[in-house]
C-alpha cells in the first residue's frame, strides 16, 4: 500500500472528518496551470472540501508542483500513474471517486478555475434540495492570451428553467441530445447516486466522461442550476478535443441515439426531441466541425490541413448553412496566403483561439 493509499484508508475510517465535498482533479502536463487551479479551490468561500489530484504521467514537473502545495495543505491529496491517456480517462475519474469521502463529486481538470463563490453557492443548492443529483452553472471561456472570451452556455441556446433543472426528471435530454451545455467545470454530484451507477462513463471511443455520465445522471433526479458563471474553462486550439472534432461529434451521435431509443417509458414521456431533429443537429455539427478545424490549423500554421479541411466545408452535402459556406471560402484564401482568421473573427464578435 502506498503512502496516499495508507492516508486514504486512514481518511475513510474517520467519518466525522469526511469533507463536503471532493475535488477530482485530473492532469497532464499542466505545469503551467496546476498551481493557479489548486490555488482557485483554496480561495472557495466553503472549506470543507478535499482535492484528488491525479496525475496522469506528467513529464513536465506537474506532480512535482502540486506535491508542494498539498504538503502544505492537508486537504489535498496528490496521486502519481502511469500515462493512461484520454482514452482510458474513465479509469482515471474511477480512481478518484473511489478514494472520495465527501457527499458531493466536483469536476474540476488541472488547467481550469473556480470563481471563489463556487462551492459555497452550489453546495447550498443541493443541500436545499435532497432530491437533486447534480449542481451546474454557466462558465466563462478563458484563453491565455485573450483572458475571458465567452460563456460555456451560448446565449443562443433558450434558457428554461424546468430544462436546466431536469424537472421533471428527464427534461434536459432534449437540450442535452442536441448539445451538450453543461461544462464538466461547472458541475458537483451527489456521490452515492454516481457510486450507485457505476461511475463516470467512457462509451463509443469518446475521450470523454461528461456527456455519456450527464445522461445516465439525467434519468436518476433532479438538477440544480445557477445562472451566473462559477467557472472559468481553458479554451485553446491544441486541446485534444480539437484534434478529434469530427470523431467526437460521430461518437456522440451514436451515444445520443442509443441512449434516446433506450429511454424508459417513465422518461419518455417528459422527452420531446425527436431522433429527425438528432440526426439534423448532428449534421449541422459536422459541417460546422470542418469549418472550425480549419481554423485551428490556420491558428497552427499547417496551411495545408487547414485547406484541406476548408475545401471538405465548401463541398459539404448535407443541409445548407450559408454562413459556413462563407466561412470555408474564407478560410480557403487565408490558407493560400498563409494567414489566420483571428483579426476577422474579432471583428465579428467570435471568440478567438489561443
């Protein structure tokens, strides 16, 4: 048994010492995030709460800076394996919810910050409704160079509130099967529901766990939602997200209607999007991705893939989107010249890429 793994069990027999809630925290060489992240969680107006730092086989000293500040603060505890990646990072959150003692699971990745009010007002909104699984709230897009940039949940997504708070329950799979809204960032979970399901959920390849896990929660009980943004969310061009666009939108495609054929009855009912409007907002996503991924390789400097990826736009045969359309010939000519978007996207009030 390794040193955390004695401290851990010696945690977990100390009852009346449990945190409100834990913090899993995932990283990879986020040398030049961790301590800002760390530093976000021990600003939270609430306490009570532990850190899981797991540390996915960093190579560029991220451990080694987060080992600094837990041996400084006891409330975080840091955890070394070896490189698992993206693809196995189920594992990784499984691992930290096993070690957790808090009532409540919050998400929050190594490169990415709370606002200080965050746990205080969300822990306040679930401990006011016993029958609520999961707290989220907007968030603010940050980058590097460009400081905030935006909020998570678009303004053009209609905010309902019976939507946003899954009531009755079930109710936000039709904002959930057409675009995923809620930011891991954001988000705290009862753990004995999240326990009692098995855990986060990794399906169809996908290198992620909200989405699948977000509609397993969104059949279990009610949400929690807080319109003000608690968090702030590191946005930038070489995320692997961005890398794979194309493969996620059609692995999640596939989740969403697999998970929409298998509702029950007693969900159903409460569901009103249809598998024409799945298929239809899914179609938008792809063209859209094409459209994207060519700027992020103009942002990269490879011209060539981003032509590539323009022309696929322009040439794109599903329903027709002008706006892409434009974007792709657009995009097509900054390729040929060699430069990027970014002074025009500004100018149109997008959010840039960092």
């Amino acid at each position: 048994m390794s040193v955390a793994e004695h401290k851990d069990a010696e945690h977990r027999d100390t009852d009346s010492s449990a945190p409100a809630v834990s913090i899993i925290t995932p990283t990879y060489n986020h040398a030049a995030y961790i301590e800002a992240c760390i530093a976000s969680v021990q600003a939270q107006g609430r306490p009570d709460w532990e850190m899981l730092v797991i540390d996915d086989g960093s190579t560029d000293g991220t451990a080694g800076l987060a080992e600094s500040m837990a041996a400084a603060d006891p409330r975080i505890r840091l955890f070394r394996q070896k490189n698992r990646g993206i693809l196995r990072l189920h594992e990784t959150y499984n691992f930290a919810l096993a070690q957790a003692r808090g009532r409540y699971v919050a998400v929050l990745e190594g490169d990415d910050l709370w606002l200080p009010n965050k746990l205080a007002v969300q822990l306040a909104g679930l401990e006011a409704d016993p029958e609520a699984v999961l707290a989220w709230s907007d968030a603010v897009f940050f980058g590097d160079a460009s400081g905030d940039i935006g909020q998570a949940l678009p303004a053009s997504i209609e905010r309902r509130d019976d939507r946003f708070r899954n009531e009755p329950v079930g109710r936000v799979l039709d904002q959930l099967y057409l675009h995923n809204c809620i930011a891991a960032v954001t988000v705290v979970i009862k753990t004995e529901v999240l326990r009692e399901m098995g855990g986060f959920r990794q399906t169809h390849g996908l290198p992620l766990v909200d989405l699948p896990t977000w509609l397993d929660l969104a059949c279990r009980g009610r949400f929690v939602f807080h319109p003000e943004p608690l968090a702030k969310w590191r946005w930038h061009a070489s995320q692997v997200t961005k890398s794979m666009h194309l493969e996620i939108i059609e692995g999640c495609r596939q989740l969403v209607l697999e998970h929409h054929g298998a509702l029950s009855s007693e969900v159903r009912e409460h569901v009103s999007v249809t598998t024409e409007a799945i298929e239809a907002a899914f179609a938008f996503k792809r063209h859209e991705a094409l459209a994207q991924t060519g700027r992020y390789r103009l942002v990269q400097k490879r011209f060539g893939e981003a032509r590539e990826a323009y022309r696929k736009a322009l040439l794109f045969t599903g329903p027709f989107h002008p706006a892409l359309r434009l974007q792709a010939v657009a995009g097509l000519v900054a390729s040929l010249l060699g430069r990027d978007l970014e002074g025009l996207a500004r100018r149109l009030g997008k959010n840039p890429i960092t």
